[in-house]
C-alpha cells in the first residue's frame, strides 16, 4: 500500500470556512479546445469547497483510505527538517500545487527511495527537478487546462489594472481621499494599445481572446504557429520569432510559458530595456521568467510603469523581496490559478490520476510531463529537459 505526500497552503488565518458566498459553480462541459474535465470514477468532496488547504486535502482522503493507503497532509515544506522532508523517506507519491510548492529538487529526489511518482495539483511542473525525474525515471504529471482560463481572467484583470491604475485609486478611497488628480496621473486607456503574449498556449490564447473586444492590436509570439484561421481570420494577430523581436512593438506585455531551461530569466536588463519605455508586463507564468532586480530597477527608472502578477521565485516569497516593495506594481500571493472553481477541476484530476495510477491504467497523454525516462504528452510539447528549481532553499527565508 501507499504512502501520498500531500503539501498543500495553510487554511485562512480565521479557519477552515464554515460557508461560503456563492451555493453553486457554474457547469462547464468541456475546456475550449473540446478537452474534457477530470473524469474520476468519484469525488469525495462538494464542488465549491476550499481544497487546496491543509484542512481541504484536496478531497482525496475518504478514497486513498478506503483503499488501504496513507495519505500525509502537510504545510511544511521548507528549512531543515522540515515535514516534507521527514516524510519523504518512505513516500510513493508526493502531490503539491504550484502556489505552495513543494521543491523536490535532486536531493529532494535521490532521499525518497521508494517514490514512484510526482503530481502537480494545477499547471506547471518547474517545482520539480525534471532532470532528475528523467534520471530516476519517476512519472511527473499536472492537471492540464484545469486552471488554464482562471489564470487568463486574471491576466485580463492586471492588465486593465495596472492601466487604468485601480488599486492606488482604491486605496485613496479606503485612506479616506476623493484624490482625483492623484488617481488620473497614471491613468490611461488599454483601447488602442500594442498587447503582446509571450506563449499562446491555453492561457495565452484565452489572453489574446478575451483581450480582443478592447479594440486592441494583438501580438504573439510562440515555439508552435497558431493555424491561420486563429491568426489571421479570427484574431487579426502578429507573429513575432521571438520574445526578443516582439517586445518593443508593445505597450503591454503577458508571459503565458512555461518556466524551463529555456525561458528562465528571458526577461533580463536586456530584454526590459529594449520594451517601450513606460510599457507594462504582467506574468503569471512563473517569477524566475523574470529577473527580481530588473523588474524592480525598471520600475523606479520609469522603464517600465506597472507590473503585475501572482508568480513569485521562490514560495513563498521571503519578507525582504522587492517584489513585495517596488513602486507602481500589483502583485498579489500567487492565487490565480487557485479559485474555488479551479480547486474543484484540480482536485478531481489528481483524483483521477490517482485512479489511473493504483488500477494500473495509462495516464492520460495530455496529463503527463514525465515518463519512462523522458518529457512525454504536454511535457514533451511544450517544456525542455533540465532543471529550474536552483535556489529553491531560500524559500524557508519567509519563515525568519
Ligand atoms: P500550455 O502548455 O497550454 O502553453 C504553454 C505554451 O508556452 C505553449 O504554447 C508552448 O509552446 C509555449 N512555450 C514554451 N516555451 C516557450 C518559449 N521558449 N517561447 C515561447 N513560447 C514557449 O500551458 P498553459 O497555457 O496552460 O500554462 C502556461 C504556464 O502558465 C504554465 O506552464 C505555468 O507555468 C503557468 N501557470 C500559472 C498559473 C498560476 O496560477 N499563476 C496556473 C496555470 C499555469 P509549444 O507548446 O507551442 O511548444
């Protein structure tokens, strides 16, 4: 029988909900591109419910003990002897969501035996040392397309954010001000704008198309070539070779790739500096796409006037990080992949590749980033072989 790590964020700092405010989630029946929802066999828990908490167990615990095996739920996951790490040892399957990562870097890896197999609770495998997964030939799968759209609704919401400049003006109001002059100062509109997508994988073309109504000119730039008939027909877009050659085309830029050897700091000095001065970028890919200090000097020179996102390097992010301080920006934890409604479709894949996992049935192709030795489904598609978990100790810095 066997034993699943499970890290998972801590609940509310009031406790586990007791109610919610809405009854319901609306009933969706497939993704966009016609891919199907999680199809577990069951769910144990109520559509809606707060999962991805320690108290919510991603609803997996009634079924893995009916079946004989231990599930260990845990918050602690980083310094030294940390729970994560005392329970490694003997662990099969070790689950985490990329909001509350649990890093398992090679040493990570190599100490745990008996594990067979690491799930990401959402999108983005990064956390996990994939080199070293090859290497142990371990299975690495996520939950693809469950929270591809949560994220694109956010990325709508920074951009028009940061461009209209709403969180200063709504602090104003909460400080007690009717600081007009103060808000319109920064405040422009997105109509007309050049807005550009670094990736148009599920969450960039979602981007790109919830984008186009505001009467913008859209850009994109990927590894893969959309079919003409979403280029051209539908979207009217411009393709760029790379990220290099977009950029100083755009008044708003949007990171929707993977963090991988490849686009690891993509967004240096060198790649801020040659945007339009005065530009925005948004991501909510991963914060190492990005480098820290030049996100942060760009902001205080001008070179750039918003940033926004949810993804930090590492989680959580320690007190002293400049993400957390630099002007002008609209950082939040990272939630966006983390709704109600997107807990509910993660929580049934995992349970899903659970089942398909213990019964001796294939993961499904499109689920998998690891396997046999090798990327494989939407690993093989859309990451490259390495490792880009390095400096992911510093994450037990937010503890101090
Ligand atoms: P997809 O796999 O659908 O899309 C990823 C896209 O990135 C693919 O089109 C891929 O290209 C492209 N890509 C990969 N490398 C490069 C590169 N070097 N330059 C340009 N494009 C590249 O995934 P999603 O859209 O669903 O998610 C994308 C990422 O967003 C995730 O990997 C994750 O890091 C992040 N994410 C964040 C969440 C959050 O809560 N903030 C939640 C969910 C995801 P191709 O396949 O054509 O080779």
């Amino acid at each position: 029988m066997a034993k699943v790590l499970c890290v998972l964020y801590d609940d509310p700092i009031d406790g586990y909900p007791k109610s919610y405010p809405r009854a319901d989630l609306p009933r969706l029946e497939r993704y966009p591109d016609g891919q199907t929802l999680p199809t577990p066999k069951a769910i144990d828990f109520k559509p809606g419910a707060l999962l991805g908490s320690v108290s919510g167990e991603l609803g997996l615990r009634k079924y893995l003990e009916a079946n004989g095996h231990t599930l260990v739920v845990t918050s602690d996951k980083d310094g030294d002897n940390s729970r994560l790490d005392r329970e490694l040892e003997d662990a099969e399957i070790v689950i985490s969501q990329p909001f509350w990562p649990a890093y398992m870097t090679r040493e990570r890896i190599e100490r745990a035996k008996k594990l067979k197999m690491i799930v990401t609770a959402g999108i983005g495998s990064d956390h996990t040392d994939l080199q070293a997964a090859m290497d142990r030939k371990l299975t690495v799968a996520e939950v693809t397309y469950c929270n591809s759209i949560s994220v694109a609704e956010h990325v709508v919401m920074m951009i028009l954010g940061l461009v209209r400049n709403y969180i200063p003006s709504y602090q104003w109001v909460v400080k007690g001000g009717w600081n007009i002059a103060d808000c319109a100062a920064r405040s422009y509109d997105v109509e007309g704008m050049q807005v550009g997508t670094v990736a148009a994988g599920r969450i960039g073309l979602a981007v790109l198309r919830r984008m186009k109504p505001f009467d913008v000119k859209l850009h994109y730039t990927d590894r893969h070539r959309l079919p003409r008939a979403v280029e051209e027909e539908e979207l009217g877009l411009t393709f760029h070779e790379s990220a290099a050659a977009m950029v100083p085309h755009c008044d708003v830029v949007t990171i929707n790739c993977p963090l991988h050897p490849e686009t690891e700091h993509l967004f240096d000095a060198k790649m801020i500096g040659s945007m339009k001065r005065g530009a925005y970028l948004i991501n909510t890919a991963r914060g190492k796409i990005c480098d820290r200090d030049a996100v942060a000097n760009a902001l205080k020179s001008g070179q750039l006037a918003g940033y926004a996102g949810d993804v930090w390097f590492p989680q959580p992010a320690p007190q002293d990080h400049p993400w957390r301080t630099m002007p002008h920006h609209g950082m939040t934890p990272h939630i966006s992949g983390t709704s109600l409604s997107a807990q509910t479709r993660y929580a049934a894949g995992v349970r899903e590749i659970l089942e398909c996992y213990f019964e001796n049935r294939p993961i499904r192709d499109e689920y998998l980033i690891v396997s046999d030795g090798k990327l494989a489904g939407t690993g093989a598609h859309s990451y490259s072989a390495g490792n880009a978990t390095t400096g992911s100790d510093e994450a037990a810095k937010f503890k101090q």
